[in-house]
C-alpha cells in the first residue's frame, strides 16, 4: 500500500507540472492605451502605459507633432475615493515622447487628466477564471486527499484509506478536465470594453454586476462654436442624458473630420472637458459653413458615424491641404472596389492613430461637403515586417514608401478624397479629386 501511495504521488507531481503553466484565462493586465488629443493649439498623443502592478506606477508618454508649442503640461490621476497622483510634463521644442510617472493604488476606474481635457480608463485586476480555480483547486485537493490516504494506510487502516483515495481520483478528475477545457473557454469580456466599469466589477469580472443596456440607443450630436473652439455636445437619443460611455478605437474617442467651404480638411480628435462634451479648436478657421463627421464608438452601442454642419464666423481666407506625392489611380465604376496607392518615395513613414494611412472620402460634391450623401474613412493597415514590432507606435518610422488604400465608390460622381500619413512626427494631408464613373446598365 504504501508502494502505490508513492506511484500516485509521482503521477500527480507529473500531472500538476505538466499542466499547470498554461491554464490561466482571467482578466489579464491592459494593453498600452494610445489617445489621440486636439489640445488647444497642441496635436498630442496621450499613451497610459501598461499597469504591471497595483499598487504601482503608472507610466504616460506624450507625444508631440510637428508645430506643437513647447511647454509643459500637468497630469493629474483622479478616482472616487483614492488619493489624486500628479506629475508634469515639460514639451520640448522637438517633436516626440516626453514621459511622466504618477501611481495608482487600486484597481477600477479611473480618469487621466492632461490640463483640462480628461481620459477615463480602467487599471484591471489579475482575476483568476472560475476555470483556473477549478483545476488548481482539484490538484490541490488531490495533494491533500492522497497524503491523508497515505497516513490511513501507514497507521493499518487500509479500509478507510480508500475513502480518500476515492476523493483523490475524483480531486485529480476536476483538475484535469478543467484544465482540458480552459483554453477553449473564451474568457469574459473585460469590464470598460462592454460592462460599465465599477470598482466590484473590476475585482471580479465574473459576477456581472453591471446594467449596462446592451442595445443603447444612438446619439444625438449638437455642434457649437465657443470663439475659434468647435465644442460637440453628445447625448443619448433616448433619455437625453450626457453620453459619457465612448471607447477608445483607433486611438481616438473621436474622430472628428472637418471640412471648410472651400474644401480643407481637418482631422481632429476633441478633448473630453465634462461627461458629454467635447472640444476641439480650429486654428484660423475660415468663414462659412464647416461639414463634419464625428465617428464614435459606445459601450453596447458600437460604432456611430454622426453628421452635421456649423456656421463659423472666421476671418482667414480660404485654405487648402498642401501635401504633395505622386498617386496611382485604379477608379472603376460605381459599387466596384477601386484603390488609390499613394507613393512617398521613403521608407520612413511612422504609424498614426495605429495605421499607415488614412484616407478620408467625400462625396459625390455638387456644391459643398455639408450636402455630401457619402462620407467614409479608409485605412491602410501597417504591414508585417520581420524584426518590428506587431503594434509599433509612433516612435518607429520604417515603413512605406507605398500606402495603398482599397474602397469601393458607392455612387458616380465627384468625390473629395484626402491622404494622410505621418512623417518626421509631422501629419502629411494629401488633396485628391476622384471621379468615378456610372455603373454599366444590362443590355436587354
């Protein structure tokens, strides 16, 4: 008996450090969190560095682009019953990263703010799945069970050493099949991604205590200009409450595009100043009536695209988006796919807002873009290159020279269509006029 007592320790030591290093699918630590922000006169990307540890640092890098003003910049990390963290940041004259370190003492919500805009965001909990307990509880049951057999048996109470045997083959049978079975289970969705983020629900993911509606309604979208700031007002379309849910998807919580009356584009991302208010300036902004789409995505709301127009009372006379490069044209007709291949001539494009490019259309344009029936924004995405990075930022300037888009012109006409990439940490807007033709009618 005792003989076999050893056999079975050897099996379940074999058994627990075979199968214990790859069971884990609890809510894991963030990804770096990457914030496009529209900051007054500062074009900066806000990047809240991934929390390794609670209580911990937390690392923010600002980024700037060419033409930002030097200066400094004060963060300021805030949440509900925790003390505040604060640091400052002086922008250099350079474009590029300028970091600061402040702390956090909890898991849960929490909002950065840089001056006078504010970013919340979620410092996840290490959670382990009720899988992950399942399978380290049974192995551990099973240490327990089979040392208490072994005692039963070597004390001569052979009989009663099967009772726990018993419970050790049934411990090491839970262990297994959870551990089988974790890998296939996905894991419950992150609270902040889809549930409203509560400290409770942080710490404990699994015990779904939001109330979040999952089918919420769209928003409605109210401009304003506040002297040269565009100050977007967003509520929801069924209460009229502010809406303060956005998510950040492709680095922005908004990507507000704004085109002027004679056709100049501005690619901004407003600044959260109060739940449901977002501003953005407009430097020199031209007289008339400026169209703009704001693309947004809410928690249980997905994606939105929101239109409008705002009259603005400038004084500058009328711009245009002087970027130059050579580019190739395969426009077909109407509802079928064409692509635009914008050539730079380098290889030293960096990533913007997670891509390669961006290409804003507009169109078919009679008159103005405030009548536009279409409106779309087209990515390029970053291609695989061995030995970079799978997700580079901005501080990577290899790619290039060719930024290729695909998209597919709905309806005839004319359409307004804007390149955009980045180059020496500076935003490079290229103007081009596309006219596509009519779809071929069916002979009868």
């Amino acid at each position: 008996m005792k003989r076999r007592g050893v056999i079975l320790l050897f099996v379940l030591g074999a058994i627990l450090g075979i199968a214990a290093p790859a069971l884990a699918d609890g809510v894991q630590s963030g990804a770096d969190i990457h914030v496009a922000q529209s900051l007054g006169d500062r074009d900066l990307t806000v990047i809240i560095r991934r929390v390794a540890e609670v209580p911990g640092p937390v690392h923010v890098d600002v980024v700037t682009h060419a033409g930002t003003p030097a200066g400094d910049v004060a963060l300021t990390l805030r949440a509900a019953g925790a003390p505040s963290s604060t640091a400052k940041v002086e922008l250099g004259a350079t474009p590029g990263f300028y970091s600061g370190v402040l702390r956090v003492d909890r898991p849960g919500p929490w909002e950065l703010a840089v001056d006078e805009a504010t970013i919340p965001f979620v410092v996840p909990a290490l959670v382990p799945s009720p899988w992950e307990n399942a399978t380290y509880g049974g192995f551990i049951a099973a240490g327990v069970l089979l040392l208490a057999a072994l005692l039963l048996a070597v004390f001569g109470r052979p009989g009663l050493a099967l009772v726990p045997t018993a419970g050790m083959v049934a411990a090491v049978a839970v262990g297994v099949t959870a551990a089988l079975l974790a890998p296939s289970i996905p894991p419950v969705a992150a609270p902040g991604t889809q549930l409203d983020p509560t400290y409770d629900n942080v710490t404990n993911p699994y015990e779904r205590t939001s109330t979040v509606d999952f089918s919420r309604p769209p928003v409605n979208l109210v401009p304003a200009m506040d002297g040269n700031d565009l100050v977007l007002s967003l509520t929801d379309g069924s209460s009229g409450r502010p809406v303060d849910d956005l998510l950040v998807h492709d680095s922005a919580f908004i990507h507000l595009v704004v085109v002027s009356p004679s056709g100049h584009l501005r690619h901004l991302h407003p600044v959260r100043t109060a739940p449901g208010e977002y501003r953005a300036r407009l430097r020199d902004p031209e007289q008339g009536t400026h169209a703009i789409a704001a693309e947004i995505a809410r928690r249980g709301g997905g994606v939105q695209l929101l239109r409008s127009g705002v009259d603005v009372a400038g004084s500058a006379a009328a711009q245009a988006n002087d970027g130059k490069t050579e580019t190739a044209m395969d426009i077909r007709e109407a509802g079928r796919p064409s692509t635009i291949t914008a050539k730079f001539g380098e290889r030293d494009l960096q990533p913007w807002l997670g891509m390669l490019g961006h290409m804003i259309v507009v169109g078919p344009v009679t008159d103005t873009a405030v009548n536009a029936p279409i409106w779309a924004h087209v990515h390029s995405m970053i291609p695989p290159t061995p030995g970079m990075p799978d997700k580079p930022d901005e501080s990577v300037a290899a790619y290039g020279p060719d930024v290729p888009f695909t998209y597919s012109f709905p309806l005839p006409g004319r359409y307004l269509v804007w390149i955009q990439v980045e180059r020496d940490y500076s935003i490079v807007t290229v103007p081009e006029v596309v006219d596509v033709p009519a779809g071929k009618v069916a002979s009868k």
